[in-house]
C-alpha cells in the first residue's frame, strides 16, 4: 500500500512542531543546572538566525522544523512507495 506525501507530510509537521515547542518550553524549566540550561540554549542558537528567545527566532525556528519534516517525509514516502514490488 502506497503511502500519501500529503497525509504523510502533515503528520510529520504535526510531530516536529509539537516536539519543537515541547523542546523551546524545556529551556525554561530550572531542572538542570546553569550550564546545562545554557547548553540547552546554544543547540537552539544553531539555528540560522536563531537568538534565545524572542518572537522572531520562535517563528523561524518553527519555519526551519516545518521544511525539515516535510523533507523528512518526502523522503521517506519516496523510499517507501518506490521499494514496493507488483506483482
């Protein structure tokens, strides 16, 4: 059974946009230590144009988990879709 881009592709939006702000709402929980919510901090300042936090970098950021799932997805339908034999 083939799979669809489309149903495929928002799933995966859906899941990275929801693991993006669970992840962005875990920097500011005191669990760890300074230097490890600093650290937190940085893997998010990777991003392209990303600074902790404001408005914009929360957008971008979300931009960036959107195009990375649905190319994510792409690929993974390709590979999925094309490896299926007729018979």
């Amino acid at each position: 059974m083939q799979l669809s881009l489309k149903k495929y592709g928002w799933k995966c939006v859906l899941g990275a946009e929801v693991a993006y702000v669970l992840c962005v709402l875990g920097g500011f929980l005191p669990l760890r230590s300074a230097a490890g919510i600093q650290i937190h901090h940085t893997i998010f300042e990777t991003l392209p144009g990303f600074t902790w936090i404001s408005f914009g970098s929360f957008i971008l950021g979300a931009i960036y988990m959107f195009v990375f799932a649905w190319i994510f997805a792409s690929y993974f339908v390709w590979m999925h879709n094309s490896s299926l034999t007729n018979k």
